[in-house]
C-alpha cells in the first residue's frame, strides 16, 4: 500500500512484479559478512561524498571493489569455535 500511495497504483504493481523475496536464517553469518562490507565500503569509499548522477557512483565503488579483491582482502573473525562453544553450550545436547 505504501508504493501505492507514492508511486501510483500501475506503477507500484509493476515495481512489486519485479520483487523477490529471499528469507534468511536470523542468524546467518553471510548477512552479517555483508553488512561489514558495506560498512567497509561506505567509509572507504563513499562517506562524506556528493555524487554527479548514479553512473559516477557505481564506477567509483566498482573501482574500489577490484581494487579490495586484487588485494585478497577478507574480514578476519574474532568469534572462535570455541567462544560459540562456551556461549552454545546450553542448547547442546548431550
């Protein structure tokens, strides 16, 4: 109903066509990975800038994109196994 009231009900049904829902586990740790990245992304990359128009952007992140994967860079966890075992060990069954 919202895109309705901004974009007019045929526009709305058009946009809501094109919309895939993707449910994911609460606890996923890919999303969490995902969120650090953009979080690395916005401060490296894009805060405190002003953009042109949408084709400057995507050129600038591309560029910092290949420049972090030439670089093989990674998040390196801190959570080890054996800090989920101590935090988990409750749900565990024996």
């Amino acid at each position: 109903r919202c895109f309705e009231e901004v974009l007019g009900i045929e526009e709305a049904e058009v946009l809501l066509r094109r919309v895939v829902f993707h449910y994911t586990p609460k606890h996923a740790s890919w999303l969490n990975m995902a969120e650090i990245e953009i979080g690395i992304l916005d401060k490296q990359c894009l805060e405190d800038r002003r953009w042109h128009d949408r084709d400057a952007l995507t050129a600038e992140a591309d560029a910092w994109q290949q420049r972090r994967n030439a670089e093989r860079r990674s998040i390196e966890w801190t959570f080890t196994q054996q800090d989920a075992d101590r935090k988990m060990q409750q749900h565990y069954v024996s």
